[in-house]
C-alpha cells in the first residue's frame, strides 16, 4: 500500500512539474512577444519623432526647389542651379541628412512603414526630382555610392505604398471564387 502511495506521489509530482514547466514556457513566450510588440512600437514612436525633429529641413527644401525651378526638371547645368550657391548648399544638407535617416531605416532602426504613411512619398518625389544632382556629385565625387541609403529607401517607399495603399483597379479583371 505504501509503495503504490509513493507510485501516485511520483507520478502527482512529475505531472505537475511538467504542467509546470509548459506553463513557465507559455508564460516565456507571452512576455517575448510583449517586448516584441512593445519594441516595434517604440521603434515606430522614434521614427515620428525623429521625422518631426527634422522635416523642417525637406519642408523649406522643397520650398525652394519651388521657388527657384516651379514644376520644371532640375538640370545640373542650368544657371539658376549652378549659379546658385545657396540652394547647392541647402541640396546637400537635405541629402547628408536624408542619407542619414535613410540608413537608420534602412537597417531597421527606424520604422519603413511609419516614414512612409507620414512623409515617405514626398520625400522619394524631391529624391527622384533631385536625381540628376545626385549623378553628377557621385561622378564629380568619384563615388558611386553616394546617397545611395536614400535612393534604397524611396525604392523601398514605392514598395511599401503598393503594400499599403493597393491600387483597387489593378485586380479588376481576375473573377473571384472561379
């Protein structure tokens, strides 16, 4: 009689470690996607907030790209940019700190999506408008790489806006449940 007491004791305590032990498992892997979940939104709040620090910097670029060209294409041997040291100096800074920016996003320190819903498109169009200033500083430099984390990025932003904004004419003529 003893010796079967001992058996159920065994048995009662290895079962209830074992319950143990999926349950301290279980609690591991809520608490791992809770930090996961809470690094992605402090990796998202860094991205607003970074992006607020310095979209002044886009804001008054764009301002003078306006100013200077209206609507037309920039051109590096066109006298209202060669001519214009100001908005050289202005076109670089924008560029060194996109650059920067980009990097950190790009290497997942910043958060693609949030950039892209809050100033990603705006931010590839003055990329892609700035583009022939960009090839001739890397020809100029002898440095094919320059800037090449922000032209990364608003390829990456074009990606992202197809992914969250989808073009709802483009499925059109596919028949569902066919």
């Amino acid at each position: 009689m003893l010796d079967k007491l001992l058996i159920m004791t065994s048995i009662l305590t290895n079962c209830a470690l074992i319950i143990g032990v999926i349950i301290a498992l279980g609690q591991l892997w809520l608490a791992r996607k809770s930090l996961k979940a809470d690094h992605e939104r402090r990796k998202k709040q860094s991205t607003i907030e970074f992006y607020h620090k310095i979209f002044e910097s886009p804001m008054k670029l764009r301002g003078e790209i306006k100013d200077v060209f209206g609507d037309d294409h920039i051109n590096v041997t066109d006298a209202r940019y060669k001519d214009n040291e100001g908005l050289k100096k202005s076109i670089t800074s924008y560029l060194s700190l996109m650059e920067r920016f980009a990097t950190g996003i790009n290497m997942e320190v910043y958060d693609l999506n949030a950039f892209t819903r809050i100033a990603g498109k705006a931010n590839a169009d003055t990329f892609k408008r700035l583009f022939p200033i960009v090839e001739e500083r890397r020809k100029t430099l002898s440095n094919p790489n320059l800037y090449k984390e922000f032209e990364r990025l608003t390829e990456n932003i074009a990606k992202e806006r197809e992914r969250i904004y989808p073009d709802p004419g483009k499925d059109r003529g596919k028949i569902e449940h066919s």
